[in-house]
C-alpha cells in the first residue's frame, strides 16, 4: 500500500482547517530544515530550538486569525524563521559564546579553539549583513535553494537575489580580510 505524500498546497489547505495529521506532517517535513537553518545562522542549539518552536507557533496564531501562507509554505516559514534571527541579533550581546553544542572531534585543543574562532568570526562577519544578505546567503549556502526559490521567499526579483548575494559575499570577504589583518597585527 503506497501512502500519499500530500503536496504542500494539499496541506496549507488542511492546515486552515486545522487538520491535526497536516499540522503534524508540516511540522515534521520543516522543522528539520528550519532548525539546521537557525543554528547555522545563531551557532546555539537552545536558540535554533526556540525559533523552531517560535516559527511554528507564528504559523498557528496565523492561520487561527484566518491568516497565513495560501501558497509557499516553505518559504513563509523560512521568513517568520528569519524575521525571528533578525530580532535575536539585535538582542544580542556583544560577545559572542563558543559553540559547545556541537562537540569538535578533533583531538587537538588548539585545533578546536582555531576552528571556533573561525566559525565566530564568520558568524560575526554575517552578522554584519543587511538581514536580507544574511538570509539570501543561508539559504543559497547552507540550504542550497536556487535564486528562483529565494527570490520567491523574499519577494524580490532573481536579478535582486543575484545583486544581493554579490554584495554579500564581497562584504563578506573584505569584513573577514579585515578581521584576519587585525589579528595579523596582534
């Protein structure tokens, strides 16, 4: 017996309904991918959780107002996901905490502190981004969406996806050279 994969619109239209089965299967098809998303971007398990949880409980306040995604699920999720990282930036303190989620498998200390630092600085580097900087490099690096899907979650045309993602990484780049010259110098 085949079971059937609904589609997303398939389940934006139960989910308006409050199907309990399409709410669990939205759920279980998202989340994993809004959670790899938020930690790339946050770097903290704890907080990747919280914007999963943020995330889908936004979609539940929404669709309970008679509101919501009518189409592009993924990428109305994508964006309450990113609008809720944006606002944990300007919460942010200043210094940033070393990833102890994620266990380093080096058996080397210094090499663990050297990739830490790395990652902090790269984080730091994005962090630096306009927040639709950030958002078209998560979701084109570390999501690998094509620009016709990011452009249809930002709601900006291909060929301001391409300028942004050009714009990014060169700051990017002159960010972490300038990073890497004051630590040259120390």
């Amino acid at each position: 017996m085949n079971a059937h994969i609904p589609s997303e619109s398939e389940l934006l239209r139960l989910a308006h309904r409050f199907d309990s089965i399409a709410l669990a299967q939205i759920y279980d098809r998202y989340s994993p991918d809004i959670y790899r998303y938020a930690m790339r971007l946050l770097g903290n398990a704890v907080l990747a959780e919280d914007c999963v949880s943020e995330t889908f409980s936004r979609l539940l306040q929404a669709l309970a107002s008679g509101k919501g995604p009518r189409d592009y699920l993924r990428a109305y999720l994508y964006r309450i996901a990113h609008n809720w990282i944006t606002d944990q930036y300007r919460r942010a303190r200043p210094t940033e905490e070393l990833n102890e989620s994620q266990p380093s498998e080096a058996n080397n200390l210094e090499e663990t502190a050297d990739q830490n630092m790395q990652h902090s600085r790269l984080l730091q580097a994005i962090r630096k981004l306009t927040p639709d900087q950030q958002q078209v490099i998560a979701l084109k690096f570390w999501q690998d969406w094509d620009n016709e899907e990011i452009a249809r979650t930002l709601g900006k045309p291909i060929g301001a996806i391409k300028s942004l993602q050009h714009r990014a990484l060169n700051t990017l780049q002159r960010h972490l050279q300038q990073e890497s010259g004051k630590h040259e110098h120390k």
